[in-house]
C-alpha cells in the first residue's frame, strides 16, 4: 500500500497554480457524455467524463477548466510511458472544448502559466535503475517540445509560479528538495531539514516562500530564494499528505494520516497556520478513520477544504468537507456517489480563482465541480 500512496500524496495531492487563460483548440465543442445514468449528488454543479483523469485545473479567470489523464492509474499504477489526454471545458454549459492527444507522456503535472503547454512525468528504467523522464508539451497539437532526464530520482514535485524552475526529491525517499532550473535541468537551490520522505508541497502565489510536509510529521516554511527553513510548524501525529497557502500566503493548511497505523495511534486531521507566527489557529477532522489526502484554502482565507481518501476498514472515504475557519464550523459536507474501492479515490482537488468552487478529479473517470459556500 505504500507504494499506491506515493502518487497521490506526492504527485496528486498538490495545490496547483492556477492556470492563465490560453489559445486551445482541438476538436469540435460538444455536450459531455454522463460518466453513468446518475445525476448529480448534493452540491455538485458539473461532473464531465474523462476516462483516467489524474489533475485538473482553472483557467486564470475561472471560465476554463482543464484536465488530464493519467494512464498510470489504469495500469496497476505502473509508471510506463502511455499516451495522456488534455480536454478543456466550459463549466457554466459542461461542453468539452477541445481535445489533444500527448504520446507517450507518462502522467499530466502541470500546465504553463499561459495554457499552452502540459508538463508530464513517468519513471523510466534504465540499466535497472528508475530514472524521472520530465517532457514539456504543445496543447494544441500534442507536439513535445523539449524532454529532460532526473537521473535516480523522484520523479517531478512542483512547479514555481511562472514555470522558470521546479522542484524534485534528491533520491527516491529523499527529505531534501532540489529546486532546478526548468530549461536547464541545473540544480539552483536545496532545502534541508525534514527527516523522512517529503510527501507534499505547495509555493505561495508570489512564489517567494514554499510548505513541504512530509514523514516526519512537520509542515515547514522556507525562504525561496535562499533555502532558508524560516519556521517548522508541528503538532501532526502522523505523516503530512498535503499543504496550500492561502492567497495572502499569510495562513496555511495541512492535512495529515497514514491508513497503515493502527487506530489507537491515527491522527488523521487537518490544521489551519497563522504562518507569521506559526501558531494552529484551527484543528479539524482529528480522530476520523481516514488519511486525509487533499486539503485546499480559499483564496480569502476563510474556509479549508479538505478530503479523506485512505482509511483502516475500507479503501476510501469520498467526502469533501468545508471548514469555517474563524469558527472551526463544518459548513458543507459533499459526498460522491463514486463506486467502492479505488475507484471512489480523489486523485486532485483545486478550487476556483474566485472561491466559489472546488473542482476535483475523480478515479471513477469524471471531472466533478462543486459549489461552494
């Protein structure tokens, strides 16, 4: 089980940059298909089809959203090279806009600041060791333009606001991250400190601060430019599956659990950070079976998102749930009416520039979109 959580708490449980408005094209707009005869649960505005969806995005404005498959989530999570998908939607009618087809790409990452390129990644064997190929996509037309090769390392973590760098793990269950030049491949910058595997990270808008959270059971703050550990932020009882600034970066979020610990010791919460001070202003969801894999902010600070897919007795818990944060209220509570198993797994979780959206990639092969309070 080990092994299936990395995806997801490494690659799947960031909170991605919001993508700007890009020139997409591909084929004609058409109606989407239902994944199923079922029509929408409570609160879900829009549930699009995309068979092997594994990220999601909005468009800088809101009034794009995009999506890519991952191929490795339907092949016993293989990390083999396979063709990925790109699709872009208009949420307010749920058309598909357009559709490209990257060969060979592995997973989507990440797409370009202006939409029209796709960053993927997949492991690669090479004489018995596991490289990370990074390649750099054209949207429109499915062309790669540029590939690079991490050598014996974690594949691809995040990306910098802007795409000029990225960051990676120094080895495969590595503490210390390398921030590397995006068209080089040159390591710029290294952050020391956690003392297991880092399992999550996230930049601030400005991109001049980062969280990581990871085995060791802290969520830290670093100075960008220096690689600098400026606070260390504990009080996680258990691994940190995933951080996001809000967009002041003056708080943050994390959310922590390992579905491999005993129930007496689980500690499967989320926890809101004054980041300037590094004082807990808000722990939610503590005591609950489930990991939680996937926690978000809005963009004023005011509510956390968050979502628990691992649990002890059974594959997973789909529910998001919404937090007030200045009263530690639970205001919402949206539960999908996926199929058991792996295939009720959230794999991404992003909200709308404006707040009044969240926006997750399903396993059961659909792009939901979920309104608010």
């Amino acid at each position: 089980m080990r092994e299936l959580q990395k995806p997801f708490g490494i690659l799947c449980c960031l909170f991605v940059p919001v993508l700007a408005c890009g020139i997409l094209v591909g084929s004609s707009p058409r109606v989407v298909r239902a994944h199923d005869e079922r029509g929408p649960v409570a609160g879900e505005s829009r549930r699009l089809d995309h068979p092997g969806v594994g990220r999601v995005a909005f468009s800088e404005d809101g009034r794009r959203i995009l999506s890519g498959s991952d191929p490795t989530l339907a092949d016993d999570r293989k990390e083999v090279p396979s063709d990925c998908s790109v699709r872009t939607w208009d949420p307010t009618t749920g058309k598909q806009l357009s559709e490209s087809v990257l060969p060979k790409a592995g997973r989507i990452i990440d797409f370009s600041p202006d939409g029209r390129q796709g960053l993927s990644t997949t492991l690669v064997d090479n004489a018995g060791e596991r490289d990370a190929l990074l390649q750099v996509w054209e949207i429109s037309t499915g062309k790669e333009l540029r590939k690079s090769v991490l050598p014996k390392g974690r594949p691809f973590l995040a990306v910098t606001p802007g795409w000029r760098s990225y960051l990676s793990l120094d080895g495969e269950d590595s503490g210390v991250l390398q921030l590397r030049d995006r068209q080089s491949g040159q390591e710029l910058r290294r952050f020391e400190g956690h003392k297991g595997l880092v399992e999550a990270i996230s930049f601030s808008r400005d991109g001049r601060r980062l969280l990581s959270g990871g085995d060791d059971q802290t969520v830290r703050l670093w100075d960008v430019a220096s690689g600098k550990e400026l606070r260390r932020l504990e009080g996680h009882k258990d691994r940190v599956n995933s951080v996001a600034f809000s967009s002041d970066g003056r708080r943050g979020v994390s959310g922590g659990g390992n579905y491999n610990s005993p129930r007496a010791v689980a500690d499967s919460s989320v926890r809101v950070w004054d980041l300037e001070s590094g004082k807990e202003l808000r722990r939610f969801y503590e005591g609950e079976d489930a990991a939680v894999m996937h926690v978000a902010i809005s963009p004023d600070g005011r509510r956390a998102i968050s979502i628990g897919n691992f649990s002890i007795d059974s594959p997973s818990d789909p529910t998001i749930r919404v937090w007030d944060v200045e009263t530690g209220r639970l205001l919402r509570r949206f539960t999908a009416d996926s199929p058991s198993g792996l295939a009720g797994i959230f794999a991404h979780l992003v909200i709308s520039p404006d707040g009044r959206y969240a926006l997750t990639a399903n396993m059961d092969g659909t792009v939901r979109l979920w309104e608010l309070p």
